[in-house]
C-alpha cells in the first residue's frame, strides 16, 4: 500500500481529561479519580489515529500563538503530522473532559475556527470534514471529488436538538457519510436505523452508522442506482471491548475506515477495521494519546483476544484475520 494522502479539517484543542468519576461534579466538591492526561484533541483525534495507521496527514486547522498553541503543535509534530495551510489565532482552545457513567462532560474556551484549504492544495486521496465544514469549502470539495478524492463526513451532533434535516443537505458532496445512532435516527425521525440509512442514501452514496456497543449498520445504494433505492445492508456486531473513556472513538473509527479502504478493502471491511481502532481507543484512557499503531493492532490480532463480542456469529469476517490481511503485508 502506498503512503495515502489525508487531508482533515476541523477545530483543534488542548485536551485535559479526567476518567473515573464517581459521580457529576456538584459544587465545592473536589474529587480524586483514578487517572487523566492532557493531550491534542478535536481534528488531533482523527490526524493523529490516521498518521500511527501509516497514513501521510495533513491538518488544516487553527493553532493559538499562546503556550497551549505550541504545545499542541509540537504533540501534532511528534506524530509527522503536517500543518500545511494552517492559521493561527490569539488564543489556543482548551477542553476539560470529565469521564463518568460512561459518558463525558465538557468545558470548553478558546477559538473553534479551522481554516478553508488554500487554493493551490492538491487534491488528497481523503478528505475529512465534519457537515459543517463542507459548505464552506464547497467549491474545493468539488474539484477534489472529480480529481479522485474519496470525501468522508462525519460530526453532526445538533446541540439545540432541533435535528433540522436540511441541516443534512452538505453529505450530498460526500462519498461515505458516517453518523452515529442517534443521529441517525434524529435527523430521518425513523424509528430504526435501517429506515434511517435509507433516507441519507437519497443523499449520499454510502453511509455507516456506528452503533457504539451494538456494532455497526453499513448502508449502501444498491448496484446500478443513484436515487438511494434497493440499499444494501451489512450489519456488522460490536468488537469485545470493555469501555474506559470513549474520547475519540469516532475519530478512530473514521482512521481505520480509511486505512482500510486504502489498503483496498471494501466498505464493510474497512468498517470492522474502523470498529477494531475504535475498540482499541476505547480500552484505554484520552482520545489522541489512546489511537493504536498498526503494529498494536498487530499484536491484538495475533494474541487471540481480538474477536467479536458475540460468539456466534455468520456471514462477517473474522476481525483478527481481516487485521492480519489488510496490515501484517504492509506495516
């Protein structure tokens, strides 16, 4: 496999993160917990997850002039990870995460802007973007889908719960298009997921709903079809994984979507290699600091402890196996 060109665009943040709460915060309490660290957050999570996969990254993304804003860029270059058309701004982002009842908290200042591609940058092999983002850089977008770029999209998380559907119309410039469950369902307003895939399929050619500890529902428009009609469906089940903090779970499946697909797997593979990166991350404290190598993965497949959460399972492929194919040949 070649070195794949990744190009990720998004807000970048100084990442504080404290796991084993016993509880939420309440005021005047301080808790001692079992651990934390700081680290590179936000498009650090899936530039980093896709750089220790053997990708070639590039971020386009905002770094502070402040001592935060250093101190990331150097926890970013110490991944190889490069910053081409990058910016800056006066302040560094800065989130504290705080892991409890396997969920997160947030508190969050600084600047959440990421700048648009310059225009002279060549077309990558993938692109990755939140929904947001891809409006804004519509007219690069373009021209990059019709050089060869495979642009996927992630990060629709509506915080006014409003779950506006228009708010979906940017997908349409994607190839695959990966929302999680909630999502899924929110902005369709089905009552299952399969009815839900069908509905972005008007839009997108492909889309892979993550289902967290139920696994994940590949969707794609069946053969010879462009309006969304005749989908078809692989359901793929949960990796075994006992959950620690899932910061940066998502990014990590979208890195291991893709080193996948660069290594020549088709969408259901890559997927349940995204579902081992993630599972991986998840096992393991703070969202950049916890993505695996390929030679870690490596190593799960090849220790025996890397396999599906339910045992009897048909027409999917074996995970360990599938990591052993698409890595071992190639790290």
């Amino acid at each position: 496999m070649k070195h794949a060109h990744v190009v990720t665009a998004g807000p970048l943040f100084l990442d504080i993160i404290s796991y084993g709460l016993a509880h939420a915060p309440v005021p005047g309490e301080e808790q001692w917990v079992d651990g934390g660290d700081i680290m590179a957050g936000g498009v650090a999570n899936q530039a980093v997850a896709c750089a220790r996969l053997g990708l070639d990254v590039n971020v386009l993304t905002s770094f502070g002039r402040d001592r935060a804003g250093a101190w990331v860029r150097e926890l970013l270059d110490e991944e190889n990870i490069r910053f081409d058309g990058s910016t800056t701004v006066e302040r560094q982002a800065v989130t504290i995460a705080q892991s409890f009842d396997g969920d997160r908290a947030f508190t969050t200042w600084g600047d959440d802007s990421a700048p648009l591609p310059p225009a002279d940058m060549p077309a990558p092999d993938y692109f990755l973007a939140s929904v947001p983002y891809i409006p804004k850089a519509i007219e690069t977008v373009r021209r990059w889908r019709e050089a060869g770029t495979t642009v996927i999209v992630d990060s629709c998380w509506d915080p006014s719960k409003q779950w506006n559907a228009a708010n979906m119309d940017p997908i349409a410039q994607a190839d695959i298009f990966v929302p999680n469950e909630v999502e899924c369902l929110k902005y369709t307003r089905e009552d299952c997921c399969f009815k839900g895939a069908a509905r972005f399929l008007d839009k997108v050619p492909a889309l892979i709903v993550t289902l967290g500890g139920k696994g994940a529902l590949v969707a794609e428009r069946g053969e010879g079809t462009t309006d969304g009609s005749a989908p078809v469906y692989t359901e793929l089940p949960a990796i075994s994984a006992t959950a620690l903090d899932t910061t940066g779970a998502g990014d990590s499946f979208t890195a291991g979507l893709v080193r996948g697909l660069a290594a020549g797997a088709s969408l259901a593979e890559a997927a349940v290699l995204g579902q081992v990166t993630a599972a991986w991350t998840v096992e393991r404290p703070g969202g950049s600091a916890a993505a695996p190598t390929e030679r870690q993965l490596l190593g799960w497949a090849d220790s025996g402890e890397l396999r599906w959460a339910e045992t009897d399972v048909r027409a999917v492929p074996d995970p360990a196996a599938l990591v052993r194919r698409l890595l071992a040949d190639q790290s």
